[in-house]
C-alpha cells in the first residue's frame, strides 16, 4: 500500500511533465517497452519464477512480438542468493532476477531469521537498440 501512495503523490507532483509517464494500477505485474526491450516489473510475490517468461507473452502478447530483449525484475526475495534461491535466470526469450534491497531489516525479518542481506540498490542501463548494457549496484 505504501509503494503504491508513493507512486500516486509523485505522479501528482509530475502530472504536467510531458516527459514522464506512470502506471499506478494495482496489477500486480506493469510491462513497459524501451526501444527494443519489454521491461516487466513486480514484487515477485505472486507466481513463479518459471511462469514469468510464459505470463508476459500472454498478458503483452504485442509487446512480446515487437521486441528482442526481454526483462523481468522481482524484488520479493531482496537478496541474492544462488544456492536456496535463484537471483534470476535466462528463459528462452525472457531473463528474469530478483533485485537486492535497500530496506534494513525490520521486527518481521529479524523474527524470521531474514537477516544478514546486503543492503543495496541495484540499477540498470537498458539501450534502445542493444538491449540491457550495464547494470550498477550501491551498497549502504
């Protein structure tokens, strides 16, 4: 709920902007293009991993068809951690990761043992034409 206040008030800030554009629906997965990339975003909580590259040619089956580089980012897990789980995967066609976190830990994560993560942002250069280029990572 706080995710989605936040987006509202900043997209009531920049409402005259020509230049940005928001989607402040409560779906639980937003698609975007860039160029020749479908960048897919969300919290990661819901469906699996695996289904994600399947779910985005379903639900954006023209984004799909018009574009080479394909991206999910998720952000439920906020950390990476190759062995219990995966930070992301190459699909066919679609790579999807799991994003850090610049979150501290709270009472929840403490009282679940979820401690311990690297607490940093994660930040990626996507190019219209060559698709992801860089990616940059800060940690706190």
């Amino acid at each position: 709920m706080t995710g989605f206040m936040l987006a509202d008030a900043i997209q009531c800030y920049f409402h005259n902007d020509k230049n940005i554009t928001f989607n402040v629906s409560n779906n639980h997965r937003k698609y975007t293009t860039y160029g020749s990339n479908l960048l897919m975003f969300s919290h990661g909580d819901g469906c699996k991993l695996e289904q994600i590259p399947y779910l985005t040619a379903h639900e954006e089956p023209e984004m799909w068809y018009k574009t080479i580089y394909r991206y999910g980012y998720l952000h439920h897990i906020h950390h990476k951690d190759y062995f219990k789980f995966r930070g992301g995967k190459d699909f066919v066609g679609m790579t999807v990761e799991y994003l850090r976190s610049p979150s501290g830990t709270d009472r929840w994560h403490n009282d679940n043992g979820y401690t311990g993560a690297k607490v940093s942002m994660e930040a990626f250069i996507h190019h219209p034409i060559n698709g992801q280029v860089s990616r940059i990572t800060h940690n706190f």
